[in-house]
C-alpha cells in the first residue's frame, strides 16, 4: 500500500503510566472489532490496522503492502501472527486518555505506539506494483 500523504501528528505522550492495567483479550477485541486504527511511534506514522471479526487482521506500516493475519492472547499479551511474518509480533495493550497505546514485548522491543485516529472505514490495501 502507497501513502499519498505525510501524516503530521501532535505530541503524543511518552508512555503508558506504570500503574495501568494491560487490557484483557476480551477488553482488546471489543474494543478493536469492526474499526480500523491508525498508530504513531515517536510523534510520526508508523502504520494502520483494520480488525476484523474472528480475530483476524489487516495490517499496512507506511508505504507497504497489506498483510492479513491474526491475533490471540498470550498471558497479558496481545500476539499478531502475519502471512508474511511468520513469528508472532506480541504487545501489551493499555487504555490511555486518547485510545489505544501499545508496548512491544518481543525480545528487545522497546517500540511503543500511540492511536491516533480511528475509523469504521476498511483499509484500502492496493495489490503489488499498482501503478507501475
């Protein structure tokens, strides 16, 4: 998926608070089923995802292709499993003032990402070299 456009986004607090609780998988999956949610790590794009019924997913980082997957709890964690990233992604989610903030918990993680917007629009993922 091609990005037409730079996105300029706010200040975005640093990170969740020490106190927070991660969301359960039942809290995540209402939460998250039927919208499509854009993210920002360090004030800048980083990428949207749709979720859809079934736990599955659609995910575009910036200027890339779509990639369908799914996603199941793993303790406190949230864990996405992609068709062409095999190894599950895992993140702790929380509720923050403004939406959704994640945390990256793989082994040297240290991404945390921030929605910034959020859509009941489905992601609009164009095939490979579209326009080429």
């Amino acid at each position: 998926m091609k990005c037409l456009a730079v996105l300029a986004l706010s200040a975005i607090p640093a990170a969740a608070a020490s106190g927070d609780i991660p969301m359960s998988a039942a809290e995540f999956e209402a939460y998250t089923t039927g919208k499509t949610l854009t993210f920002a790590a360090d004030g800048q794009f980083y990428g949207i995802e749709e979720y859809l019924e079934g736990r599955r997913v659609r995910w575009a980082f910036l200027e890339d292709q779509c990639q369908d997957g799914v996603w199941y709890p793993q303790g406190q964690m949230i864990c996405f499993v992609y068709e062409h990233i095999p190894d599950p992604q895992c993140w702790t989610f929380y509720r923050g003032d403004a939406g959704l903030i994640a945390q990256f918990e793989n082994e040297g993680g240290s991404t945390t990402l921030f929605e910034t917007r959020q859509s009941a629009e489905p992601l609009v993922c164009l095939g490979p070299e579209v326009g080429v």
